[in-house]
C-alpha cells in the first residue's frame, strides 16, 4: 500500500483481539489527508474498535498505524501528545456531566495544551458561536437535547484544533429529528478539508460526503472504493448482501 | 405530603403511643430508682456543669469536638490518597497498589480498641526521645485516623469505579493525562456520590472519639464516668448521651437531604 498524502492516516494488517473475541482480522485503510473515509458494515464487524485503535484508546495486537508520517502505534509513543492531534467522537457524546458547556470545552485545551483560560475561552465561544451553540455555553449538558450534546461534543473536539478527526456512529444514540443538524456540522467540516474516518449505519449521507466508503465484515475491508460504486456497483456478494438488507430495512 | 387531616391524625396517634410508652414506664416496678439514677434533676445539672471533684461532661465534650475536626479532615485527605492509589493502573505500580490493599484490610480488621492500645501505649512504650512530649490525645486522633482512613478509602474508592469507563476515555481522547483525567473528570463526579455514605461514617467517627478515653484523656464519657462513680448516680452518662446525639443529628439530617437531592436530581434526568 502505499503511504498516504500529508497528514494521512495509513492502518496496516491491523489485528485486534477481545478475549476470544478476534475483532479485527488484519484490516487495511489508507485515508489521505482532507479525505472523508466512511466504515460501514453491520454492529460488530469492528468499525468503532478500528477508531478506537486509531486514537489509541485501545493497543493494536499486531500491525501498524501511520498518522502524519509517524508510526502511533510503536513503543515508547507517548500516547497523550498523538490523541491531542486526533479529535474523536462517540456515539453516547460523552459529556463531562459537571461542568458547563463552556468548561467541556476548555478543559483539554488548559490543561493539555497549556493554554491559558481566556484565549481557550474565546476559542470556546467563536466554535460555539459558528454552530450555533452560543446560548448554551453556561448549560450543564442533562439540560441540552441529543442533538445539542452531540454538536457540543464535537465542538470540544475541535477546540485541540486536531488534524483528523474519527467520529464514531455519532448520530447512532439520537431521535430521528435531531440527526440532521448534527450531520450539517460534519458536511461543513467536510466542506473545510477536514481529514475524517466516520463509522456510520446513515448510508444516504456516506453516499454524500466520502471520498471512499470501506465495507467492513467480521474484521477485515471487505470491498473499498468511490461511493458511488460501493452503493450502486459493489463486486463483493458480502457488500451486496449487507446493502440489500440495509434497502429492505428502509435505510438507503 | 401530609394534608391537615393527616396531620391531625399523626399528632393524635404520636400522643397517644408515646402517653401509654410513658404510662408503661411510670407504673413499672422499678420506675422511682431509675428516675432518680438516670433522670435526678439535680445530678443532670450538676454533672452538666461540673463540682469541685468531678470535670464538667460539657466542657470534656469540648475535647471530643476537637478530636473529631481534628480527625475528620486529615481522614478526608488520606483516605483520598489511599484510595487514588489503589486505582492506579499498570504492573510498576504494582507495590503501591498492594500497599494500599494491605493497609486498608488490616486496619479495616482489627478493632479500633486494640489499635488505641498499640498506639497509645505502644508508641510511647518505645523510649524514643521525640515522641516523649507528644500528648495522649494525640495518639488517640492517630489512632482513629488509621482506622477510618481504611472505611473511608473503600467509600472513594466504590466512588472511583462508579464513574462510567466512558468518562476516562472521553477525557483520555483529548489528550488528557491518566492523572489530570482523574483529578478533572473522575475524581470531582465520585467524590459527589459518595457524601452520603461519607457523612455517614463520620457520624461514626463522632461517637468513636469517646473511645480515645482509653488512653486517659478527659472526654465526655470518662468525663461522665467520673462523675457517675463518685456519686453513684447514672445521670451523667445521660447528659453524655444527649451531647453526642445533638452533635450528630445536624449531620444525619444533612445527609438525608443530600441524599433527597441527590434522588430528585437523577428522576429529573430520567424524565428529559
């Protein structure tokens, strides 16, 4: 494979094992730099462990991941400066329940970055400000909806200025009529030349915003390209059949 | 909430169990002697306030209170460092984990009475020059420190594994440091769930200052002790009792409203 642009992301025969449970079966992505890469596959073929390998939440058992030109997953890493670089997103939003908004936001950027607070809050406020979240900065997270948490989530993300960000089924946990306006904050990410990796079951919108979809099935990619091939054209039986109940289900 | 019907009924019913409890007690046999050994006028009074040969219960509870603040505070901070310790993951730290472990079985396990002996008497048994004119109620606050530092750790600690895995990796994946997620994130979301339960074992550290009179300090109970065996009368014992239930019934009634709180808090989250 060869490496990817600039700020890429490169996985190699990544392995990734739970007890017995062997997630991820030697898996392969290259996603260059502003490049928008949708994981797509049914609950458990190993999408959100893949991301979570990514951000190093979990070690890898074997193989290797590339970020920016520098191997993450090698020893002696120190783990805290790579994640700073490398915003994620999960689909419960994640929230720190005992602060404001506000203080969600700041917090990474103090004490992780050593900014100090004014400047972290003025960098709160414009991201606030720009998704149209300005009024809630002084809200305790259990007095926002869904969709709120979820755009605040991804705003405390983006406040480490990180240059990729993986977001992990973040509309998987919303009612149906919030779904939209948080998948609108990820199209302008997009629009700007965000490097992203995004697990998701909304197909219709993987169709609209990826470079490149990867089906996933038990651990591995099991077919990758363009959108409008995957959802239209697939040549793997395992990606027709997954789409096929994906369309029965009313979903594409 | 009771309406005015209901609390016309409370009032009548409370009359009346506590009028035949009354009753019960006034015709038993024995009721007199214990009225005059327990419940003498004279002697709630004078052991309230001392005489020439006997301390004053209400001046030795002065002592208790000390003991308690004294206590309480450095409890709150050592059982916090024992607890973050035993938390602490990874094979290096592996000797500080099993300390904590060991410490809070063994203090957990031996009576708080044997622990007053061994400091109190032990310590000062030793011979060493320092702590020669270090005073006995200081060996008692060591005592108790040691003992609730062990129940007060495994409150943190149940505290600590309350907090949702999700929160260490939300804080972790912003590049937090395994310490600072602790101290911003976990640390702050177990120490609120935990006050109840806290207060309530220091309801028990505030009865258990009367134990350091073991080692000869003058608090409440010995206090009342004194007085009891230089007049044969029990009242003092009665006037003891009344002080520590007064000193503990603020606290019970604090937790309860935390804990009130606490349960309104959770139904208003359930119901967005």
């Amino acid at each position: 494979m060869t490496a990817p642009s600039g700020g890429g992301i490169l996985v190699e025969g990544v392995h990734k094992s739970f007890g017995d449970n062997h997630v991820l079966r030697g898996i392969d992505v290259k996603v260059d730099e502003h490049e928008v890469v949708c994981l797509i596959g049914a609950s458990g073929s190993g999408k959100s462990t893949l991301l979570r390998c990514i951000n190093l939440l979990e070690p890898v058992d074997s193989g290797r991941i590339v970020v920016g030109g520098e191997e993450i997953t090698a020893r002696r890493v120190d783990v805290d400066r790579v994640r700073r670089g490398i915003g994620i997103v999960f689909q419960a939003f994640n929230l720190f329940p005992h602060m404001t908004v506000l203080r969600n936001i700041t917090l990474a950027p103090r004490e992780a970055l050593g900014i100090d607070k004014k400047a972290a809050e003025e960098r709160a406020a414009s991201l606030l400000e720009r998704f149209g979240l300005s009024d809630k900065r002084d809200e305790y997270p259990d007095r926002l909806s869904g969709g709120q948490q979820q755009r605040v989530a991804i705003v405390r993300a983006l406040a480490m200025r990180p240059s990729i960000m993986l977001l992990d089924e973040v509309t998987g946990a919303l009612d149906p009529e919030l779904v939209a306006e948080v998948l609108q904050v990820i199209r302008e990410l997009a629009h700007e030349g965000m490097t992203m990796v995004i697990a998701t079951h909304e197909m219709g919108f993987a169709r609209d915003i990826a470079s490149l979809v990867c089906f996933l099935d038990r651990g591995v990619v099991a077919e990758a390209g363009p959108p409008e091939r995957i959802f239209t054209d697939p040549q793997e039986p395992r990606t027709r059949q997954f789409l096929q109940r994906i369309i029965a289900a009313g979903r594409l | 909430m009771l309406g005015n019907r209901g609390v016309l009924v409370s009032t009548a019913s409370t009359i009346v169990v506590l009028g035949l409890i009354a009753l019960a007690i006034a015709m038993s046999p024995g009721a007199d002697i214990v009225r005059e050994r327990f419940f003498s006028w004279e002697h709630l009074k004078q052991s309230f306030l001392g005489t020439e040969t006997s301390p004053s219960v209400v001046s030795a509870f002065l002592l208790n209170i000390r003991i308690f603040m004294t206590a309480e505070v450095i409890i709150l901070v050592l059982a916090l460092v024992i607890a973050v310790v035993r938390s602490i993951p990874g094979p290096v730290f592996f000797p500080l984990r099993a300390m904590a472990v060991a410490y809070t079985d063994l203090f957990r396990g031996i009576p708080l009475i044997l622990v007053l002996y061994m400091i109190g008497f032990g310590v000062p048994g030793l011979g060493l020059k320092y702590f020669s004119s270090v005073a006995d109620v200081t060996y008692g606050i060591v005592a108790l420190v040691l003992v609730y530092s062990a129940y007060v750790a495994e409150v943190y600690r149940a505290g600590i594994d309350s907090v949702h895995e999700s929160q260490v990796a939300a804080a972790r994946s912003l590049g937090l440091s395994r310490w600072k997620s602790m101290r911003f994130v976990v640390l702050p979301q177990a120490i609120r769930r935990v006050i109840p339960p806290l207060l309530n074992d220091f309801i028990g550290l505030q009865k258990d200052t009367a134990l350091v009179s073991v080692l000869g300090s003058i608090e409440a109970a010995r206090a009342a002790q004194i007085y009891g065996a230089e007049n044969f009368n029990y009242a003092s014992y009665v006037v003891a009792a009344a002080l520590f239930v007064l000193m503990t019934i603020p606290l019970a009634r604090f937790t309860d409203h935390l804990i009130a709180r606490d349960r309104r808090r959770r139904e208003a989250g359930f119901a967005r």
